[in-house]
C-alpha cells in the first residue's frame, strides 16, 4: 500500500475551512492508502517560540478535531512530530546538502518575513521547508495532500530528494506528489478567505448559538440588497457561496429562485445557513470536547502513533546513513 501523508500546524481551533478543505481529504484517503497524520509542532515553534506553552494545548485540540471527524488511528497514524527525533537527524542532513539560494528562493520566505507580526529572522525559519521535506522523505510518502500555498515546498522535497540521489548514488526515496482538494475554497463571514488570521472563521467548536449568530449577524451579503422587497443577486452574495457548501440541493435551489424575486429575506436565508451549518458542525463538536475531556486518551493514542511512526522512520534512517557512509547508530 502507497503512504499518503500531511502535516498540521497546531495553532489552536480549527475551522470549517479546514474541515472541509484538508481534514475530510484525509479521512477520505485513509482507505486507499497508509496514512500518516502529523502534528508539526516544531514547524509551529519557527513562528512561536517566545510562545511554546501554547503548542501543548494546540496539540490536543488537533488530535480531538482528527479523531472526531473519522480518522481511525487503528488505520492511519497521528502523531506529533517532535516526538519521532528522526524528524531532526533527517532535517540535520539535509541541510547540509540544500543549497542556501535553494530555500532563499522560497516565495513564501521573504514575503513572510516581511509581513509577519512575528520575528522570523531566525536560522530555523530559514529551514522551515527543509523540515517539511524531511517530514515527507523520511515515511517515503507517495502523496501528500496540502493547500495550493505549499506546491513550492513540494516541489523542494522532490529536488532534495534528486540531489540526494545524485550526491550518494542512490534511489531510496519516492518522489511525493502533492493532492489538491476538490472541494472549492471556504470563504470567511467576511468573503475573504476563511482564515485564523482575519478573524472571519466558523470554528468547529462553536455553539449552535453561535453559527446562528455568526451567520445572521456577521456574515455579509449582498451589499445592494437594502430592503426585504428588493430583489437580491444570489450570484454576488457570500451566503449563497455558504449555501452551495453546505445546503442541501433543494435549499440551494429554492434561494437561486426566491432570493432575485424577493420572495425570501435575508434574515431567513442566513437562518437556513446556520441550520444547514450547524447540522454538519453539531455532531462533530460534541466528539472535539467529548475527546478533550479525555486527554489521557489523546496522548495514549500519540503515544502508539508516534511509535509506529518512528519504526517506519528508523528504516528509513538506516538506509540514509548506509547511503552516505556515515557509522551505525
Ligand atoms: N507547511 C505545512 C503547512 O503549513 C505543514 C507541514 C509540515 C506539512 N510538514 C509537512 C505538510 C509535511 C505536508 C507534509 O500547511
Ligand atoms: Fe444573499 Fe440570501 Fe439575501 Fe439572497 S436572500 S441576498 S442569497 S442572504
């Protein structure tokens, strides 16, 4: 069976945004392939180091989210990177081989450096991607399912994993591909991108009291549509976006008709959302707290991921010393 394999950085709630786009790819491809789910608290660390104690707590929430949504951990394996250490011997070798310009050259980089409120000029944010392509290498992963924003750290791994090849003579890793999710983006209450950063998320851990509110008081719409009498344009409108996500057809179809002849209001539009969202979002909220209650459980089930991980690791790990020569460990 081919591995797939994903990374998450664990920085607090999650939203729906999330859900849709990457944790139900996930629950999705543990079927076909050897899954291998990550919680990249060390990736976390390049941003919030003067902040570390906040990564535990994000962890769990991470794993909560995971395990309720449907990730079987009988089937694939969750686990948290800093507790497999190959992470970093692997990282530590392949710094020594990537060029600098190689990961100067990251587009995100500089832009990140730049913008962000957070100090990146660190040596290991440098070597973020460097990380990353370590991560994927070391469980051979064939596939890797991420967000368009990560195709350039792909693209990195693979030419790592080549200059490996040619400097050592060899052919041990497989070259991952990454997996775009089908399901088209999530917008935020605000039509920006549904993003922690803009402050525009529904999180999975919300209320239904608070998706109804969020939805009718938040959420915008079609900005023209001032009165209940005048026609709107569902076309133009968020909640119509939100609709086709997370209505069923017969909803979607009925405000495609009423909405432009005024035969539906807003307020009663964004109530059906919320009713629509909150169906989807219930069930899986009472897992996360019913899961966070139990965190004994959580690390229980890291603990037996993180082993499982580590032994596919230490294969790995011994082929890339024999490769470059270096003494057994
Ligand atoms: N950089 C990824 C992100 O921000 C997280 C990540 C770390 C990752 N290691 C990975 C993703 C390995 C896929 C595979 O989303
Ligand atoms: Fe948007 Fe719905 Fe109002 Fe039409 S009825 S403008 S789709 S919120």
């Amino acid at each position: 069976m081919q591995r797939v394999l994903s990374g998450v950085q664990p920085s607090g709630s999650l939203h729906l945004g999330n859900l849709v786009g990457a944790i139900e790819n996930f629950v999705r491809l543990q079927d076909q392939y050897q899954g291998f789910y990550m919680i990249v608290d060390w990736h976390a660390l390049t941003s919030k180091f003067d902040r570390s104690e906040e990564i535990g707590p994000a962890i769990h929430e991470v794993a909560a989210t995971f395990l309720a949504a449907g990730l079987d951990p009988e089937r694939a394996t969750l686990f948290v990177q800093s507790q497999v250490k190959e992470h970093a011997e692997l990282h530590l070798l392949f710094s020594m081989i990537t060029p600098l310009s190689w990961v100067e050259r990251v587009p995100t980089y500089k832009e990140k450096l730049q913008n962000s409120e957070a100090d990146l000029g660190s040596y290991g944010f440098l070597g973020y991607p460097i990380l990353q392509a370590a991560d994927i290498l070391i469980y051979k992963a064939h596939k890797v399912p991420v967000g368009e924003d990560q195709l350039f750290h792909l693209e990195l791994t693979r030419e790592i994993a080549r200059r490996f090849h040619f400097l050592y003579n060899t052919e041990i890793f497989p070259e991952p591909q990454a997996v775009l999710t089908q399901v088209p983006k999530v917008p935020g209450l605000d039509g920006r991108k549904m993003s922690k950063t803009y402050d525009n998320g529904i999180y999975l851990r919300d209320t239904p009291e608070q998706i109804l509110h969020k939805c009718t008081r938040e959420m915008a719409s079609d900005t023209a549509r001032v009165r209940k009498s005048d026609p709107g344009n569902p076309e133009i409108c968020n909640v119509f976006t939100f609709h086709k996500l997370f209505s069923n057809g017969d909803t979607v179809k009925l405000v495609a008709l009423e909405c432009p002849r005024a035969g539906l209001g807003c307020f009663d539009c964004k109530k059906r959302l919320a009713e629509a969202i909150t169906a989807r979002v219930e069930p899986l909220r009472v897992k996360i707290e019913d899961n966070l209650a139990h965190p004994e459980r959580l690390d229980e089930i890291l603990r037996v991921g993180a082993d499982r991980a580590r032994a596919a690791a230490q294969v790995t790990m011994a082929e890339v010393r024999e490769a470059m020569k270096l003494p057994k460990s």
